[in-house]
C-alpha cells in the first residue's frame, strides 16, 4: 500500500535568453517517487514549454502552452490552471526532469517558472499517513489566518528569495472536536464579505488609494514536522485561488485563474489537535505598501462515528 502525499516541484529560470534554453534539469527528492498530473507556467505565456518523461523521451512532439488559445468573441489568450497530465507520469526518487523552455521574442524573458504538481508516494509505514476513520460524518468548514501587515521587500527584480520580505511559521491548526482535511485553498488581502453587504478591504486604513496590492508572494506549506510540501516557496495565485477575483482579460498569468481556488489532490489530513504551518515571502515594491492576507484553508471537519 503507498502513501500519496501533495507535492510542488517549481522549476524557476530567471532568464530565458532568445531562442530558448534546452534541458533544463529540474532535480527531484530523494525519498519518494513523484506522480506527475499537472504543468503550469508562469511569466512564459505562448512561447511554450515541453519536459521530458523518466524515460527521456518527450511529452509532447514540440513546444506546447497551458494558455487558452482561442477564447469566446474571439478573445484571448488567457492563462489556465494549468496543463493536465493524463495518465500521470512517475518518476523515479532522485531523478531529473528535463525541461525546455522558448523564447521567441526579441528580449529574454525575465523570471520565467514551470509548476509540476502532483504526489509523492512513500511506503506504508515510512511517513505518517492520517486516514479517515472507518465510520465518519463530514461538515464543511474552513480555517482563516489572517497575517497582517505584510511587508515587502521594496523591490521587483529578479526573484531571489534571500532579498524578499519573510515571514515565518504561521499555524493552521485543526479543531479540538474533529479531524480537519484540507481540499483547496484561497488567499487575498479582503475581509470576509456579508451576503448582501460590501466587501471589507484588508488593506491598510492609513494608505492612500491603489497601495496595498500583491503581485510577488510566494508561500510554502509544511507538516508538523516541518517537512515541506514543495521544493520552494510557490507563487501565491498558483497555490491559493483569490476569493475576490478581478480578471481584466489583459492576457497575465492571473486573470482568470483567479476564479478557480487552489485544489490539492491528493487532499491533506490533520487529525484533531494536529497542525500545519506555512511560511511567507514578498518582493513587491514599496510603492505596493504593507497588506493584510487571508488565509482559507478550506474542507470538511471530520467527526468519528
């Protein structure tokens, strides 16, 4: 019997010159196999992207997009959740994806990231595996944190996770009267709105108008224990989905995507009393100021029967 346990691996290239790069290793852990089922790219756009299998031979025949290519009305393109991998892929414990990148455009593109998203699968008996109980009765619910005034690191540039604003070991922890699982996740600077009245910004009172926006936040998630649920921190729209979207249609890798929360599968168990903790990096520029975020962590509370 295996274990199947959420896992990002994100490849992140801060500069893809002209023309594209060719197999780009993205290095994998060493204690499980991986099961790839989802590519999503960030900051490539059309210019596409294919990766190898574990038994280097190509996923597909040549560069391919996660993009919506031909919208309604003749709109788009538009950015996805991200490319379904079907049947999914395994890779060995240890071993490599290879990843090629393009670029037709007359400039490098700046920051560019592919998100492999899946499970790793342990041994019964290698890592702790919560499961349901045997008779359950199910009730959905969600858990905020709210962390405010998040700074930043006063600077867009390249992403170097050293230079960003950290902040460190916020807890979500599942209630005293039943077991939590985790299903998907949501995060934006808004207070929870009331049916039929406004919608509270989270924003800090004392700014003026247009500040307190988030562009460059990325999360990592972790156990109890500390082990993490990615290779890196990950973007925050790509791991959360925003409550309150505001898609423009202006073709960025947040428009639509805002819509759909972030989805784990598999989900994530916390038996009663038992945490999970996740840590915060911002580079956003001053002129984005200091913002409150809210965290749903988002599922059904579990009652033993």
């Amino acid at each position: 019997m295996q274990v199947e346990r959420h896992q990002d691996y994100l490849l992140n290239v801060n500069s893809v010159p002209v023309g594209g790069l060719i197999e780009v290793p993205l290095q994998l852990d060493t204690d499980a196999p991986f099961r790839l089922r989802l590519v999503r790219s960030r900051n490539i756009g059309l210019n596409g992207w294919r990766f190898q299998t574990a038994e280097r031979v190509y996923q597909s025949s040549g560069l391919r997009t996660d993009w919506i290519v031909a919208a309604a009305q003749g709109q788009g393109p538009f950015p996805s959740r991200g490319s379904v991998v079907y049947p999914e892929l395994r890779y060995p414990a240890a071993s490599q994806i290879l990843v090629d990148l393009g670029n037709a455009t007359d400039a490098p593109i700046e920051r560019a990231q592919l998100l492999f998203r899946g499970s790793k699968s342990y041994k019964e008996g290698t890592i702790t595996g919560p499961e349901y109980p045997d008779a359950f009765s199910p009730y959905p619910q969600f858990i905020e944190v709210v962390v405010p005034n998040v700074p930043n690191s006063g600077s867009a540039s390249v992403f170097n996770v050293n230079n960003a604003a950290f902040l460190q070991n916020f807890q979500v922890q599942a209630p005293n009267d039943a077991d939590f699982v985790i299903r998907y996740l949501v995060c934006d600077p808004y207070t929870i709105g009331v049916d039929g009245g406004p919608v509270g910004s989270a924003f800090r009172p004392s700014m003026p108008p247009g500040l307190g926006t988030i562009t460059n936040v990325y999360v990592q998630i972790k156990d109890e224990s500390g082990k993490p649920y990615s290779n890196g921190p990950i973007h925050i729209n790509d791991l959360f989905g925003q409550g309150l979207p505001t898609p423009s249609g202006s073709g960025t890798d947040d428009d639509l995507v805002l819509f759909r929360p972030g989805l784990l599968t598999p989900e994530i168990y916390l038996p009663r009393r038992h945490s999970l903790y996740f840590d915060i990096w911002r580079f956003d520029t001053d002129a984005q100021g200091p913002v409150d975020l809210h965290f749903r962590f988002c599922g059904m509370k579990v009652f033993t029967r």
